[in-house]
C-alpha cells in the first residue's frame, strides 16, 4: 500500500471516529411518581368516607344493640340453675345458692362509701357517659402487648353491664356489648341510680351479693351508715378479687389492699392523711355468727382450685349452673369434722383463743383429696389453714430434707451408721434431748426422732441436695432456708397440712408423687365437661428409697414417738414438735403428725394461730398422733385392708442371663361400678418378691396406650374414667432385681356407664353423728432451757366386662439405673429435741428451728 493510500485510511478512521463521538445521547426517562398528591388526596377521602361509615354503623350498633339488651336483660341476675358439688360417688353435698339482701335506696349509702368505690374502680364515674376513652385506651394498649384480654378498662356502668349481660368471656364482641349496655344505662338512668344498681348487684365473695349482705356479712351491719372507714375501704377493696381479698378468709392480703384503697382515697381528697393512716392500721378480727353446713371446707376448697386452675370467676361459678364432682368421701369428711368439733380432741386453752388444728387426707394412689379440714368451727368462705397457715413442721421434716435424700445418694442405707456426737456445725450447735453416741443406725435415729443425726446427714449431703429434695416433694421453701436448721424444719416461711400430706404421699406411693387435686371433673350448663382431673405421676425418688423410708417410719409408729398413731392396720409415720422459741419456757408453739396407711396418707397439725407466751401447748406430738390416729381408724373403716411391702434383708445376686422379659400378668378383668364412678381392676399375683405392677390405659379415641398408674397389689382403681367413654386396660409386671418389664397381660375394654347416680335433691341436714371415741392420754412433757427442749413422750392408747382381645405390642419401657439392695431392721426409742440460742431481743430462736 502506498503512503498516500495509507493516509487516506488513517484520514478515513478518524473521521469515522469524529462522527461517532458527535453523536447525539438519548434523554432518560422519568419514573412516575407513586404517591402523587391526587392519589393521597382521594385515599384520605375514602379512608374518612371508612371511616365515618364504621363510626355510624358502631354507634348505631351501640346504641339499638344496647337498648335491646337493656329492656331484655335489666331484671335479670342469673340465667342458669345453681352451681351443684358432688362427692366422688356422685352424691350432691352442696350447692352454691346466692345471698341476697334487701336492695339499699341511694339515700341509705354514706357518700364516703360512694366515693371509696369511685376512687378505686373509677375516678372519673361522675365525669363520663359510660364510657371512659382513656381507660380504654390504655387497657388496648396493654392488650396488644401481652398478645391477650389482660385488661378490663371497664368503668362501674360497664361492671354493671356486664352483670345485666351475664357473659364473662373477655372477647371483643361482648365487650362491645357491654359497651352498648353502659350507654344505654347513662342515656335512662342517673348516675346516682347507676351507682345504686351496681353496689347492689355486684359480688363481695362466695356466695354474698350486694353491699348490704355483704356489710352484715363482714362486719354485722345493716345499717351502712354504722360503717368505718376502715371497714368502708375493706368492701371497697374486695370488688378487684373478691376471694382473695375476703377478710375472713385471707385478712393479712385484706389489709394490704385495704391500704392501696385509702391511699387512692387521700390521693382523691375524701379522707384526711390521718384518717388514713387510723384505718390502715386495724387488724379485722369480727367472727360471724356460726352457720355450720356439712362439708362446706370440702366445697370452699374445691371451689378455690376451679378459680385457680381452670381460670372460673366466683361470680361464673355462682350463676354459670356449673356440676363439680369432688374427690370427696363422704364418710371421711364427716369423720374429721366430728373429730374436730369434738374439745376432748384438742388441748385445753388458758382463755377464749382456742388452739386449732388442720388435717388433710390424700389417696396417694391417683393424688386425689378424701377429706380436708382447716379449723374448729370452720365458717363458710372462712380463713383455712389447710392452705392460709404455714408453720414450723419440726422432726417432721427429717425424712424429706435428710433422710429420704441421703438415700437417693446411693451413699446411705437405712442401716448406715451416722454420727451422733454432740458438736457443732459452723455456728450451728444442734442439741439431743436423751443424750449423744459417738453413733446411730439411720433406723434408730428416726424412731428416736434425734437431732444430730439428721443435721449431720444433711450436712453431708450438702443442704442444697435437701433442699431441692424437698422442692420436688412440693414444698414451698425460700433460697434463705438454705441452712443446717433445715432439717429439723427451720423454715422462713413453714408449710401446711396439704404439702406435709402430698410430700408423704410419695414415701406411700413407692417414690411417684402426684399433685394432690381436689376436682375430678366440671361439667358445664349444657352437660359438657370442660375439666377432667390429670393424674400423672412423677417419679421423686426410687422405689427403694420409699420403700426404705416406709420401714425405718413403721418403727416410728411401732415403738418408737409415733406410738399414739398405732391403728389396726400398717402405718409409716413421724412426729414434729416445735418449740417455744421463749428463753426458760419449755411448752411448744407446733405438734406435728405425718402418716399414711398402704390406702391414704394424712397430715395433722395442732397449735395457736398466734402463739405467745402465754397462748403454748403443753402438750408435744403425741398429742396430734393420737388425734391422726382416731380419725384415720374410723374413716378408713370400710376401705379394703392392704398392706406395706416388703424389702429383702439380703442383696439379691447378680443374674448371670438376663432374660428378655418378666413373668407376664394373667387374669386381668374389670368392672365398672356405677355407685362409685370407678373402674376397678384385678388379676393375678405374679410369684416374685417385690414386683411392681404397672397398668396401662387407651380411651378408644386415642391411638397409643399410656401409663395410668403403678402399684404393688394385684387391684387398682380407676377414678378418672369418665362416663360414656370406652376404655381399654392391660397390666404389666416389673421385676425391680432383674430391672425388666414384662409382655403385657391381656387387654379388657370396660364401657363407662353414660348415665349418673341420681344425685339427692338436697342436703339431709339431719346426718348421724359418730360418737367420739376416747383419744388415749397425753404423752409425757420434758423440760427445756436455752439448748435443751421438750420430749416427745409415748403415752398409752387410752362398666361391662368384654372379652379378651390380642394386645397390641407393648411400647418399650426404659430401664431404670440399678439401685443397691438394703436389708436390715433398727430397734426404738423416746424422741429428742433441740433449740437453738434464743435472740435476746425478741426471744425467739432463729429460724424456729427448736423441733422434736
């Protein structure tokens, strides 16, 4: 190519190039805009034009709806037929019939009484139209953060709505409902009618409705105007929790909420700081006139456990025509209410404070409540201590803190040696009222009920090892209870008869605990059930631990500080005694007995509900097992006989095979008896020593088969089958030294009878009354000092059955860890005592700790 071609190619290129860069760019184009201000303007118009549609169609719903609901509902105060309890035979022991005075005028109401319950319920009632916005507001506000109904906003005319109304679930559409109500009330009535209507409607506890019946209730007066300030703000406390602020129930709680009302009071300037100040001092202690009613305990704490557990108001309780079928026995109840109504029972008192008691009975087998008592002359809606008092249970509180968890160790037996020397730990110097040994067996130890050897073993163990031991067994304890003084019952707070009974139940019951429950089940108005009891057990600890701890406790009663508790059937037990606390006063604040029977176990505390020097007992536990003894022979009077079992002495040896299976149960049958609403179970012993057996259960519904209970007898019963249904049952055995379960036995299926008992139209108030027997003479009382204490004397006596069908294969169980064998028996004693230095300000000894 020549040069002036090439140049020509170049001259070519770059104008080629020059073209290309002289090109013109295209222009972007514009997005449009989403939110233009026509479209946010027509989207106010139809969000307002929404809205404004909704407002009317709400107030025109408010306000039709809730004129018709007035002029339906205004005379009304209950819809259903009274709630009915039933025994657990079905029998009906009560009814939860409403009391009602004569309505008050607003011209009787003291205005302090008007504007106690304005102060506390709705400060604004005289301000709004039945509705108070902010109240509401804010009430939403706490509903969406905790993603439920957990707020009311409800002021008295919508309190007094929802009474008209009568519905109490907390849903948006009865709330609006009440809401329509309320303004209808303040479009036809005054706020002085309104505010008339609701204190003579409203519920003041149990069964009381209205402020009059509830004044003559709680204080003996009619005449309102008669009414303290004190006892003003009480009744106006109660409307927020009318159980749990019952002053004869719970008057500590009472007077706490008492206080919050007089403060809202003085804050709202109707009383003076001095008048406030006056009444949030005043303990309540008015006593109504005795109305005695068969088994009204029984009926107050069941009702008390569907409020808790099942989340029933009393009101929906008193007007919901609820059926509730109780745990009950009949003939136990009535045994311990005539024990208690009988003086010879119970120490004598210096004065007119009676000494007092409590006892509750368990089935351990399914943890159901047989009988229950919390004070002489029990009151109706009254203050028990079956749950409201908590004592010092002393020495017995040994065997859930120490013993029974130096066992689960594996490191103890129930014949180890333990240390019995007088000594010290740290600054604890625990004393023996019979002297000290350089040792003890563990046996020995119990029956003596010595001081020593329990704390020692505690401190072996570690005392956190007792104490969550005795968490498990259900005992309320504080972290401050973590000490040494833990094992002779040194409690910041102390238990009660009902977590004493439901610990024990679990020594009875071969180591499985079941929460003790006082309803089988709750039917509704229409004959729906909407509760049945769960009786599923836990395991606390192995069946050799109880099993240990069933013999070392029979020997308490044998011969040892149980004595007075001895019946004509086997009986595992131990004695508490706590002292005075007082520096030189050798009587006792507490006397304690805890014992079970192979069929129930039962809890007995005796002592004053406010002990002082001079309000002690000088009686000691003995006293309490006579008294557990007495009773317990009479109720279980026709209650079939069983018996304890047995441990072998020798350690059994190591199988050289272990075979795949043990013996299988045969002969299972069962029935269903109508009478008791129980399906009972039977079949035949299997010919080993110890064997458990173990019974399954599958509603015809369900798809698997489920572990129902354990026992070590060939007869079980069923409680909790409910009528109508179809169950299935197969029974296994388990061989605790081979630590294998059998192939299970046949399978029976049992129809429950649809149809009930007919229950007794009314209560026959004309019951026979057992004639008490003689409770033995006392035992001996020691002497004491600043470490010493008194002694725990021993005086004397003074369904369709249908046939066999194949088992489905059982579900593989899981082998337990093997547990040392024990064998060994102690011999018996008196008890000792201990107490600790007395504080020299208040003379009481830390802790409490002073025990028997």
């Amino acid at each position: 190519m020549s040069r002036d071609d090439t140049s020509r190619t170049n001259h070519n290129r770059d104008r080629g190039s020059s073209s290309s860069k002289s090109k013109p760019k295209s222009k972007p184009k514009k997005k449009k805009k989403f939110l233009t201000k026509k479209r946010v303007l027509w989207s106010l118009f139809f969000a307002t034009a929404l809205a404004i549609f909704c407002a009317l169609g709400g107030y025109l719903f408010i306000m039709l709806n809730g004129q018709k609901l007035l002029l339906e509902n205004q005379d009304k105060l209950t819809v259903n037929e009274t709630t009915k309890v039933y025994d657990r035979n079905a029998n009906l022991i009560g009814e939860l019939s409403l009391e009602k005075s004569d309505p008050v005028e607003y011209e009787e109401i003291p205005p302090l009484l008007v504007n106690a319950f304005v102060a506390t319920e709705d400060k604004r009632f005289f301000e709004h139209s039945g509705v108070d916005l902010w109240s509401i507001g804010r009430a939403a506000v706490k509903d969406i953060a905790a993603r439920s109904m957990v707020e009311g906003g409800s002021t008295i005319t919508q309190q007094l709505a929802k009474n008209i109304f009568l519905t109490r679930d907390k849903t948006f559409f009865r709330k609006a409902t009440e809401v329509s109500i309320a303004v209808a009330l303040e479009n036809q009535k005054s706020k002085e009618e309104i505010i008339t209507m609701y204190l003579n409607r409203i519920n003041f506890g149990g069964t009381i409705y209205g402020i009059k019946a509830a004044s003559v209730r709680y204080f003996g007066k009619s005449d309102l105007s008669q009414l303290k300030v004190w006892e003003i703000a009480t009744l106006a406390a109660m409307p927020k929790g009318p159980s749990r602020y019952n002053p004869l129930r719970n008057p500590d709680l009472s007077k706490e909420r008492r206080a919050v009302v007089l403060q809202l009071m003085y804050e709202q300037g109707y009383i003076t700081e001095q008048e406030r100040d006056e009444a949030k001092a005043v303990d309540y202690n008015y006593k109504p006139p005795e109305k005695k009613q068969r088994y009204q305990a029984f009926i107050d704490f069941a009702v008390d456990e569907a409020e808790e557990k099942f989340g029933l108001s009393e009101d929906d309780l008193n007007i919901g025509g609820y059926k509730i079928y109780t745990t009950m026995d009949k003939h136990a109840q009535e045994t311990v209410e005539d024990a208690f109504a009988d003086s010879d029972n119970f120490e004598k008192s210096v004065d007119e404070e009676l000494v007092q008691g409590s006892m509750t009975i368990v089935n351990q087998e399914n943890g159901s409540i047989v009988a229950l008592l919390g004070g002489r002359n029990y009151e109706k809606k009254g203050y028990s201590r079956v749950t409201g008092s908590r004592r010092s249970p002393g020495s017995a509180f040994k065997p859930i803190v120490s013993y029974a968890p130096a066992l689960e160790t594996g490191k103890f037996t129930m014949n180890s040696t333990l240390s019995n020397e007088k000594q010290c730990f740290a600054n604890y110097c625990p004393t023996n009222l019979h002297g000290y040994s350089k040792s003890i067996n563990m046996s020995d130890a119990i029956q003596k009920s010595e001081n020593i050897p329990a704390v020692w073993l505690l401190n072996e163990i570690g005392v956190n090892t007792g104490f969550k031991f005795a968490k498990k067994l259900g005992i309320g304890l504080e972290d401050e209870d973590k000490n040494l003084s833990l094992a002779l019952g040194g409690m910041s707070k102390g238990t009660n008869t009902l977590e004493m009974a439901q610990a024990y139940s679990a020594f009875a019951n071969g180591g499985e605990l079941r929460e003790a429950y006082s309803i089988k089940s709750i039917s509704d108005s229409s004959g729906e059930t909407v509760y049945k009891a769960n009786t599923t057990p836990e395991r606390v600890m192995s069946k050799e631990t109880a099993y240990q701890m069933t013999e070392m406790m029979q020997k308490v009663v044998e011969s040892g500080t149980g004595r007075k508790a001895r019946i004509d059937r086997p009986v595992a037990g131990k004695t508490g005694t706590t002292q005075s606390g007082y520096s030189g006063i050798s009587s006792n604040r507490d006397v304690w007995f805890v014992g079970y029977t192979p069929e129930w176990t039962a809890a007995v505390w005796m002592g004053y509900d406010k002990p002082s020097k001079k309000h002690l007992l000088k009686n000691s536990s003995p006293l309490a097992a006579a008294f557990w003894g007495k009773v317990m022979e009479e109720a279980l009077k026709d209650v079939p006989k069983k018996s304890f079992p047995q441990l072998d002495n020798e350690i059994a040896p190591e199988p050289t095979e272990t075979p795949e299976t043990a013996q299988t149960v045969t002969g299972l049958s069962a029935a269903y008896d109508p009478s008791t609403m129980t399906v009972n179970l039977n079949w035949e012993a299997v010919p080993v020593a110890g064997v458990e057996y173990r019974i399954y259960r599958r509603e015809t519904s369900e798809a698997e088969f489920g572990s129902l209970l354990n026992t070590v007898t060939t007869s079980a019963g069923d409680f909790s089958a409910l009528p109508g249904l179809v169950y299935e049952y197969y029974v296994t055995s388990y061989d605790p030294a081979l630590k294998v379960e059998s192939e299970p036995s046949n399978v029976v299926s049992v129809s429950v009878q649809d149809e009930m008992p007919t229950p007794e139209p009314t209560i026959d108030p004309n019951l026979p009354t057992p004639t008490p027997e003689d409770g033995g003479n006392n035992g001996e009382n020691g002497n004491g000092g600043n470490n010493g204490g008194g002694n725990e004397g021993g005086g004397n006596d003074g369904g369709t059955t249908i046939p066999e069908i194949t088992p489905p294969p059982p579900t593989p169980m899981p082998i337990p860890t093997p547990e040392p064998t024990i064998g060994g028996e102690g011999s018996g004693g008196e008890s000792g005592n201990v107490s600790t230095n007395p504080d020299p300000e208040t003379g009481f000894v830390n802790g409490d700790s002073s025990t028997q």
